[in-house]
C-alpha cells in the first residue's frame, strides 16, 4: 500500500528531523512536539494532504493517546498554516492554542 506514497527531498515533515522531543513512531506516522506552538503534531509519513481515510483514523487515534497524557482534555487543529503540502495535525490545550510551556513565556 504504501509503495504508492512518495516523499519529497526539501519537505521538512518528509525528513522528519528529530528537533523537538517525540512522542510515537510507526510506519504510517510519527508525533513530535510542534516547534512553533509546543504541542502534541501528528505527521504523515509520505507528502500530500490526503492521506486515505485508514491512515488518518490510525493517525488521529495516535494523536489522541498521546495528547490525553500530554494536554488533558485537546482538540485536533488540522488546518495546515506554515506547511500546506504536507498532511499534519496538531492536538490543542482545549481552551488554548499553544502548549503549556509557550502560554509561561
């Protein structure tokens, strides 16, 4: 199945450079802290914006257990700001945006 998918070179979600602490990794994802806002993002690991409907029922429940451990009570955010051609989601503070760490700064 996934022989289909493809990666790019200069996409930083397809080289999946470990900067930020991660949370889980497995052949359809991977979930790191967001360089940007400090939460909980669930990546792709091939480019696009449409991941098929299993990949992203595996991801969003990924998501999840990882967020309830990290934020308590999230939404999932999957409007794609700063990297539009790369599928990813972020788990949000539920009356919040950023993580926990940027809401002390």
């Amino acid at each position: 199945m996934t022989s289909a998918f493809s990666r790019v070179g200069g996409c930083d979600l397809c080289r999946a450079a470990r900067i930020t602490p991660w949370y889980h990794e497995d052949e359809v994802c991977w979930i790191a802290e967001c360089d940007v806002c400090d939460v909980p993002m669930v990546v792709w690991r091939w480019h696009g914006t449409a991941p098929p409907p299993a990949h992203l029922e595996h991801m969003h429940a990924r998501l999840r257990d990882v967020a309830i451990v990290e934020l308590g009570e999230h939404y999932v955010d999957d409007h794609m700001r700063n990297i539009p051609d790369h599928w990813h989601a972020h788990a949000r503070p539920r009356d919040g945006f950023f993580g926990v760490r940027r809401a002390r700064r």
